[in-house]
C-alpha cells in the first residue's frame, strides 16, 4: 500500500493478544511503509507472533518518527479484544471525548480463582470454592454494582501515582506510596447473560472468546503448563485454569463511564458471592458512536486500501458528529 496522509478516525477490530500500542505500530507499518519500521509485513498473525517473541516494542521502532501522527482514544488490555478508536493526523487532537465517553464491553468470569492482575495475565493469589454458587446468587448482587460506585484501580494498571504507572512499582516490587486508593466510576447498565453451573464454562462460549483461548493455548511460552493431571495452585498462571472441566463461569455485558475497570468489578462481583473470579475473556462492544459489528474494521482488513479508506471515511462522518454533538 501506498503511504497516504489523512485527517480521520476509523475503529479497529482489535483481537487478543497484542497491546494496543501494537496495534498502532502494525497500522504504521503498512499505511506509511516509508517511515522504515522494522520487518514491514502485511502479514497480522506473523507480526503479533514476532511481538510476543520480543515483548515490549524493540529500541529501534521506539526511536521512529513518522511521517504522520496516529493515535487512539482509550487504551485496550493486551488480553481484550474489541473497539480501538485510531486517530490519523490533526484527528488525534479530538480523541479525548473517547476518553470521557461511555463504553459497551462483554466481558467472561471464572469464579474460584483470583489473581494478582483480576485477569488471566497474571498468576493465581487466590483459590476459594465455587460450589454451591448459583445464577440466581449472582443475580442477587448485581444490582450493588449499578450507578454511581466506589472502586479500588488494579495495581497492574496504567494509573499514574507520582508520575510513575502503578504496574511499575508492582513489578519492582518496591512499596507503593499512600495514597487514596478508591475513586468513583459509574456503571449505567451491568446485565448476567450467561451462568455455566458445570462443564467447561470456557468451551461453551462465542467463537471470539474460543479464539483468545487458543492464543494462549498455542503460546510456546505455555508449553510444560498445558495438560498436567495437577489442579492449579497458588502462583501459577492463571491461564492454567483453560484445561480445567466443571468451573463456573459466567458472562456479564456493562455499560460504563470512564476509568472502570471491567476486571475490578469482575472479581468484586465474585467476591460479594462469597467466592473470588477472575476474568478471561473481554470485548469492547461499543466506544462512542461505533459498534463492533456494524462499524469496525477488521485488522487482519487493514492493508487493503479500499476497504480501509471506506472504513476512514464512514468513522470520520460519525466522529464529526459525535464530537459536534
């Protein structure tokens, strides 16, 4: 694809397994080829491969400077999958009403695991029984988790405290300032969809949360974890509990405003049911004016030109009037 300079917006499909800083760097590569970021390829699958091999963005493509500015309007865990609003040019400057709009996301629970992270990137800190749980227990505290209330920011997460990321201080495992921990967020709507009493809750699920299974399955870095015959403990990964039969799980849609964490209120939910959870799967359904289905582009879609410019061009004129609103 030829490099092309627009003033726009378009909302990518992100899928699973890839930050969303990577997602900007795949769209730079292929939309301003020019611009010398390394191993250009229009191949998606082999560049998220090649980026869970390296971690983090190498030296080399931190140091790039573009030719055109591209940005988003809200971050996306690696493990999430779903809207990424993408400003190109002079249409970063009005990514901040994302910022401060409402957001759709589906998100799936397992109960009776925790971990450090409330997801499955990180390793188990707790094991409490599910059994006995039932839908109808669920149900019965959903509605304390509706309107305007208190919650407590993970602390693997981006949040600044003294100019430093919170996940910072968890990783160097070095105290963590006082500070004041709770802040309100607002949930406008929180509905139970699904509860899965027995049977593997994980299998039984959309086609988009089997395909996150899989990225984590296939990792070579699961390797050794896979298929053992010994119950997850303490300190494992949590992506240990993907070969466990009979868990409960159950999957919740939200409506939220800005700063909730879907993985907090995931395992608040779980803990006011008396057990703990963690969640394994999540998408972002809706982000401002673009839905999932109906308007974002997929990435695996993002070097045919054509269908990329149209996808530009139709998220631009719902941009213009999103923000104009």
């Amino acid at each position: 694809m030829n490099s092309f300079k627009i003033h726009g917006v378009v909302a990518i499909n992100k899928p699973a397994g890839i930050s969303s800083a990577g997602v900007l760097r795949f769209l730079k590569q292929i939309w301003y080829p020019n611009s010398n970021v390394e191993n250009a390829s229009f191949d998606f699958e082999k560049y998220k491969n090649r980026t869970l091999e390296n971690g983090l963005k190498t030296q080399k493509e931190k140091r790039v400077k573009l030719p055109w500015k591209v940005g988003h309007g809200g971050t996306l865990d690696p493990f999430a999958s779903g809207i990424l609003v993408v400003g190109l040019g002079d249409s970063c400057k009005s990514l901040d009403r994302y910022l401060f709009g409402t957001k759709d996301y589906t998100g799936c629970v397992v109960l009776g695991y925790s971990s450090e992270t409330n997801d499955v990137d990180g390793k188990i800190d707790n094991i409490v029984s599910s059994e006995g749980l039932t839908e109808e227990r669920i149900k019965s505290v959903i509605p304390n988790f509706i309107g305007n209330i208190k919650q407590d920011p993970p602390l693997y997460s981006a949040l600044k405290l003294n100019g430093k990321p919170l996940y910072a201080y968890a990783r160097s495992g070095k105290p963590i300032p006082s500070h004041e921990k709770s802040r309100m967020v607002n949930i406008n709507k929180l509905n139970l969809d699904k509860f899965y009493n027995t049977g593997n809750g994980l299998e039984a699920v959309d086609n988009n949360i089997r395909e996150y299974i899989k990225y984590y399955k296939d990792c070579s870095f699961d390797s050794g974890i896979k298929n053992q015959s010994v119950l997850p403990k303490i300190g494992d990964p949590a992506r240990r509990i993907f070969d466990l039969e009979n868990l409960k799980t159950f999957q919740m849609s939200v409506e939220c405003g800005r700063g909730t964490y879907i993985r907090v209120l995931a395992a608040d939910i779980s803990n006011a049911c008396g057990s703990c959870g963690l969640l394994y799967s999540l998408s972002r359904t809706r982000q401002g004016p673009f839905e999932l289905d109906k308007h974002a582009l997929s990435i695996y879609d993002a070097h045919k030109k054509n269908l990329a410019l149209d996808a530009i061009k139709s998220c631009t004129n719902l941009h213009n009037s999103y923000t104009n609103s």
